[in-house]
C-alpha cells in the first residue's frame, strides 16, 4: 500500500479524473455526481476543496460516506476494494472504483448503487 498518496491534493488528481471519463464520452456533470454520491459533498464543497488543494486524507476525513458504500465491490488496480483494510486507503480505492466504472460506460444507477 502506497501511503504517499494520502498526502496528494485531490486538486492534482482531479483533471485526470475528468480527462479519464471524457475521454471515454461521459461529462463533468456525471462525475461530479459520482464524487457527490460517495462522498456527501457539494458542487460548492469541491469547488473549495479543489481551490484549497485539500489532500486525499483531509477530503475523507470530512466527507460523509454514501450508507451504500459497502456495496462498491470489485477490483482496482490490482486491489479488491471490498478487502482493503486502511479504511482511508480502501475510501481512495472506492473512488477510483466508481470513475472507472463511469469511464468505462456502466449506467448511472449500476454506479451508484440504486439496484
């Protein structure tokens, strides 16, 4: 497990988050849904977050977890996000978890878990 990346600004990952899903035809809009969903913030949330350059421990430490999170299952990375045992480790993988199922076309609902 790679602890650096606890101390990365969400703000330095953010633009490959974007570049990922466009990339693959989905918008802002649905990924910002997506980060809104896991984690209990807003539009005016991340925009502070992302101006701020808050890193990836402080934007969990403040977020409020989706109740559906443990539903996010599925491997990342080479990870099985279910098995992860840091708890903030394992809330990183999640999001990357549901951008790259966005990214790769899976629907909105499936994403965020309504099924």
């Amino acid at each position: 497990m790679n602890t650096k990346v606890f101390k990365i600004s969400f703000a330095s990952v953010y633009p490959h988050y974007v570049k990922k899903v466009e990339s693959k035809g989905r918008t802002v809009e649905e990924l910002h849904e997506v980060i809104y969903w896991l984690t209990g913030y807003n539009s005016t949330d991340l925009e502070k977050i992302i101006e701020d350059k808050i890193d990836f421990e402080s934007f969990f430490a403040h977020a409020h977890l989706n109740p559906n999170v443990d539903k996010i299952k599925g491997v990342i990375c080479g990870y099985r996000v279910e098995e992860i045992q840091d708890p903030l480790y394992q809330k990183i993988r999640f999001l990357d978890k549901l951008i790259d199922e966005l990214a790769k076309g899976k629907a909105m609902n499936k994403i965020l878990r309504e099924e």
